[in-house]
C-alpha cells in the first residue's frame, strides 16, 4: 500500500515555473513506476511523465522540453519541474505509483494522490 500527497501547486503568471512534490508513504517506493498526471476541467485525465525505477524516463509530447520530472527514492519523493508555463496547463496535478512496467495510461496505476491545483493567468 503507498500513500500519496502532492504540493507546489499554485497560481502562476505565464511564462512562469513550478516544481510540484509527490510525498509517499509505505514500502518498496524505490520500486514503483512514479507517473505525473493532469485534469483539467471539462477534459479526461492526461498522462504528462513517468520514471521508472531504473533509467526509463518518458514525457507526453505536450510537455516535452518543459516539464521535468525526477524522484529522490532516500526522500519517498518524486518531482515535476515545470517551465514555460502555458494557460493551458493549467489543471488539477496528480501523482500516482505503478507496480509494474513503465505505463503512460491512466488505468493502470494502482495508487493515486488527490491533486494539487495549477493556475496559470494569461
């Protein structure tokens, strides 16, 4: 069982940057596929980045180039750096944990935070 909370959300001028936290609790995070994923209103859940536990790293092209996601497995922790902020991007931000192979889609993470808030003002 993992628990997660994200933080670092906000209201953000364009062009602007955000580093969103992802605190876990409970075991074995080291060996979780950490994903970062957006809602916004009106539209489905959106895959933005994932790390796995090894090497593999993969972004959404939506975000490529401006988001940069990174985890401190000593911390329970992974990151979402994100720059160039568009309106656009703006959304409720979730994290979520994988037991398995590196996977962009939504439906197959097992564990979910309850969002943080991004607003990004034109």
């Amino acid at each position: 069982q993992v628990q997660l909370v994200e933080s670092g959300g906000g209201l953000v001028q364009t062009g602007g940057s955000l580093r969103l936290s992802c605190a876990a609790s409970g075991r074995d995070f080291s060996t979780y596929v950490m994903g970062w994923f957006r809602q916004a209103p009106g539209k489905e859940r959106e895959f933005l980045a994932l790390k796995s536990s090894g090497t593999i790293t993969r972004y959404a092209d939506s975000v490529g180039g401006r988001f940069t996601i990174s985890r401190d497995n000593a911390k329970n922790t992974v990151y979402l750096r994100m720059s160039s902020l568009k309106p656009e991007d703006t959304a409720v931000y979730y994290c979520a944990a994988r037991y398995s192979s590196p996977s962009g889609s939504t439906s197959d993470y097992d564990y979910w935070g309850q969002g943080t808030e991004v607003t990004v003002s034109s």
